[in-house]
C-alpha cells in the first residue's frame, strides 16, 4: 500500500516550516550478504544525499540480507515543494532499484 498521509499540529501557525519523511521498502532478492545489502544501500543513499540534499537513513532490517527501510527526510518552508522533491526521490530510487522498491509512504508534520 503507498500514499500520502498528512498530519496537522494543532499548534502549527501560519508561518510554520512542515517537515517531510518519505519511507521506502525496499526487497534486495539477490543481495546475499549484509556486505551486499549495504553496498546497494550505500549507493543510494550517497545519490539522494548528494542530488536532493535531504538526510537519509535505514531505519528497519539491519540484520537481514534481503529486506531494508530507508527513511528520506527534508524539511521546507512549502509543503509543494517538499512533495516535488520526495516524487523526484521517488523516481531516483526506482531508476536505481527498478522493482525492488516494493513500497513507499509520505508523511508531512
């Protein structure tokens, strides 16, 4: 399941800068080692950063072979500006992954 989820804070004003965390899910099935996991997810982590200057890091699965999270974050002083940056990631990581990103949420707060 992927989509977006917006939450609002109820203390937030008018002037206040939303923040952004694009999760990916990532399946690796021909990863066969941990040294393979991370070397793939070295890779992309290093293009995002460096291309979209937003934080990157894996969040679940560290231990396993075949499976991570990643959790892309940024934060903007507009909201669409956050999402044209997180559909750029999106596309980025599906250029560099094809079919292993098997699922992806966006959440702003």
């Amino acid at each position: 399941m992927t989509g977006w989820r917006f939450l609002q804070h109820p203390a937030r004003g008018v002037n206040a800068m939303p923040v952004g965390l694009l999760t990916l899910e990532i399946q690796l099935p021909y990863a066969h080692s941990l040294k393979e996991k991370r070397a793939v997810l070295r890779k992309m982590r290093d293009r995002l950063r460096s291309r979209f200057n937003v934080a990157v890091a894996e969040l679940n699965h560290e231990d396993v072979w075949q499976r991570a999270t990643l959790g892309v974050a940024s934060i903007s002083d507009s909201q669409p500006l956050l999402e044209s940056v997180f559909h750029q990631v999106l596309a980025e990581s599906e250029k560099i992954l094809g079919e292993d990103v098997a699922n992806h949420f966006v959440e702003f707060f």
